[in-house]
C-alpha cells in the first residue's frame, strides 16, 4: 500500500483528516476484517478513500453499493465516479444500466 514515495511512506504516518471519521472508520474495519457496513451517505467517500490507497476489495464493495441504488438521475453521477477513481465494475453497471 505504501511502497511508492508517497507522503505516508516519506513520513511514517497517514493523514485522513479529508474524511469523515466514519469513513475512517470503515475503512479500517475493512483493512482488519475484509468486510465493513457501507452507508449510502458514505458510499462515495468509501470509494474515495479505498482508490486513493488502492484497496480493490473496498473499491468494489462501494461499487457494488452505488450500482444498486442506480436510477435514470444519478446514472451519469455514477459513471463519472467510476471514471474518476478507476473502478471498472461500477463503469460496467452503469453502461448496463444505461442501455436498458
């Protein structure tokens, strides 16, 4: 996770103070336990945090959450999510989505 010259390697320490505690909490939990409870308000942020130090398992998990509360509004938020932050399956659904 931090094997690149990254600020967190340089300095021994991880700064999260750009995301709500309850993100930082989840994901941690999901670091230690590979699961964590995913609430619709923190979604994003999850998604966020789990691309910016490369934690796939939580990248999907965000994904998945995020694609199940897809609708004709949102759609195009999705994707633009996904394309942001590199997540695949989510860009997957969401052209799924939008061609039905």
């Amino acid at each position: 996770m931090f094997s690149h010259e990254c600020s967190e390697s340089k300095e021994n320490r991880v700064d999260f103070s750009t995301f709500p505690e309850a993100v930082v909490q989840g994901f941690l939990e999901f670091i230690y336990t590979d699961k964590t409870e995913i609430l619709p308000e923190y979604t994003v942020e999850l998604l966020r945090i789990a691309d910016m130090y490369q934690v796939d398992g939580l990248k999907t998990d965000a994904g998945i959450e995020i694609s199940k509360a897809l609708t004709v509004e949102n759609a195009i938020q999705a994707f633009c999510l996904a394309y942001r932050y590199s997540a695949e399956d989510l860009k997957s659904k969401v052209k799924d989505f939008m061609k039905r």
